[in-house]
C-alpha cells in the first residue's frame, strides 16, 4: 500500500492506493468521523484479487484539503472529487464503495455520473429515494424537540467547539456507541432529550475501546483529528438541504447498474437511513447482506466478512 497527494477538481486528496494502474479499479469512501486509513483491513484483500484499489481521505479529513466555504461540501463537488480520482488513474470505471456518509457520496456518484460507474456498495448507508421535504425539514418533523445530532451539527461552529475540544473523547466515545448502548433507557433519554447539551456530552464513556481497534489505530485518528478539527466533517452535514437541490433532476433518476447494501445488526444510526424503498432506487441486480453483531464500522469491525461480500460482487460484475 502506498500513499500520495492528487491534485483534482480544485482540491488535493490524499489516497491511500493499491494494485496495479490499468487494473479494474475500486474506489473506497470513508464517512464520518473517518479517514482512508479506516479500509486498512479492505485494500490489501481487493489489491491481492487484482483490482486498482483507491481510498482517500475525502475533503475537509486527514491529509486532505480542507476548504473554508461550507457549500464547497456539496454533494456536486465531494462527488466530482471522486470522479477525479478515476481520471487520474487513467480509468473510465469504477466500482465504488461507500461507508456512512460515503455511501451517500458513491449513490450520488451513480446518479450524477453513471458513465464512470460499474457497480455500487453501500456499507450502512442503503440507497434511498429522494425526500419530499429538504433533510432538515423532514427530520425536525420527525423528532420536533428532541434532540438529533445531524441538526445540531447544522450551526457552524457549535458542534466544531464541541468535538474539537477534546478529540480523543470525542472519537472513543463515538466510535463505541451501538445499538447495544441504547439498551440503556438513561442513555436513550439522554439522547434525545432537548435542551442546550451537546452530542459528545451525551454519549456514554465507554470503559475501553472496542475489541477490533487497537490502542496505536485509535491513536491514528485521534492524532488526524487533533490537527485538522472536525469543521470540514462537519460541512458535509451542512449541505443536506443544498445536497437534496442538486439530486432534484440528477442524470441518472434509478441506478441501473448491480448495487449491494451491507448493514450490521447494532449500527445505532439505521433509524435514519431506512431501506424499504431501496429497490425504488436500485433497480438493476440488487443485493442486501446483514451482518451479525456488527455496528457501524463494517470494514473495521468485520473486515473479513466485508472482503468476503466484496469479492463476490467484483467477481459476479461485468466490467465491459
């Protein structure tokens, strides 16, 4: 595996990159709080089947650019950096992978340039059907005034102060919280109760990290995030309502090409990303996997159980 800077749609992009150029490539898209680094597990497995395997920390994380402008976030532009990383390797397609709100990029990837796209994975982020209402609508419809994270990360600079405060905190607390967590019913209460307390605050402290993070791979991150803040994390939130405008009259309404979803059993955020209608979306070969006891952090937590199902799909696609 081999790291380097791409100059591409106005930005630079670090990427994490293995297997040979001219190979069938596969590009990997980390969510939130996350990096390139979180497909450690994945790249060495595609790269060793043959494919041109390319992750990058996305703008705004890691090594990346982090533009000022919160709409320099949109989903045009996280997409079209993508994109740019396809022209850069000298390859018109790509199979793309997505986790958390990298599955929203790699859906929109398929709606907005579908000629660049032979396959779709989504990894706790299903494909889904355009709302009716702008997210922030739909959402503060949904829970009134109970607290939801994703509104209260729309004010800049609120959440920023909060989870650059102490980094360390921030992502042991948010990479151990599950579905398992809200057993609790003070947690739960916790979690939604309105009023002036933040999200980190909310989130129990858990007593160690999890069993498949070790303590140099959290270091990693908190590290990473010690340096950059989370404010371009952030922004890609910020840009939901713009986000929902710009898929108004996508190119590409259905994605016709074979798509796979994979969730985990105790990923905490499936509430929000339903996927019922799924097939509304996806209507060409469509496959849905769900993995036992995993959360949110599939290739991390389940690393081989993800090469797995991704190694099935890349094998049964037609690449021409």
């Amino acid at each position: 595996m081999r790291q380097r800077l791409v100059d591409i749609n106005g930005v630079q992009l670090r990427i994490a990159e293995a297997g040979d150029r001219g190979a069938p490539a596969v590009v990997l898209a980390h969510g939130f709080p996350n990096l390139g680094y979180s497909w450690r597990r994945i790249i060495p497995a595609l790269a060793g089947a043959g494919y041109h395997v390319l992750a990058p920390d996305q703008r705004g994380y890691g090594g990346s650019s982090r533009p000022e402008a919160v709409d320099a976030y949109d989903i045009a532009a996280l997409s079209a950096d993508l994109v740019g990383l396809l022209d850069d390797a000298g390859a018109e397609r790509a199979v793309w992978v997505g986790q958390d709100l990298g599955g929203m990029v790699v859906w929109a990837v398929a709606h907005l340039h579908p000629d660049r796209v032979a396959g779709v994975v989504g990894l706790n982020f299903p494909p889904m059907p355009r709302g009716k209402l702008p997210p922030t609508q739909a959402y503060r419809k949904m829970v009134g005034d109970s607290f939801l994270y994703m509104l209260y990360f729309q004010q800049p600079g609120v959440a920023d102060a909060e989870l650059d405060q102490d980094p360390a905190r921030t992502l042991r607390r948010i990479i151990s919280f599950d579905l398992r967590s809200l057993a609790d019913p003070g947690v739960a209460a916790r979690m939604i109760a309105p009023g002036p307390m933040g999200f980190v605050d909310r989130l129990p402290e858990p007593g160690e990290l999890p069993d498949w993070l070790s303590a140099t791979e959290f270091d990693y991150y908190v590290n990473e995030f010690t340096r950059t803040g989370f404010t371009g994390a952030l922004n890609w939130y910020r840009n939901f309502d713009r986000n929902w405008e710009i898929l108004a009259n996508p190119p590409a309404a259905t994605i016709a090409v074979p798509a796979l979803f994979i969730a985990g059993t105790n990923d905490p955020v499936q509430g929000f990303t339903p996927r019922d209608r799924a097939r509304e979306v996806a209507t060409g070969p469509y496959r849905e996997v769900t993995l036992d006891g995993a959360g949110h952090w599939l290739q991390e937590e389940q690393a081989n159980e993800v090469n797995a199902e991704l190694l099935q799909f890349l094998a049964e696609l037609k690449w021409e």
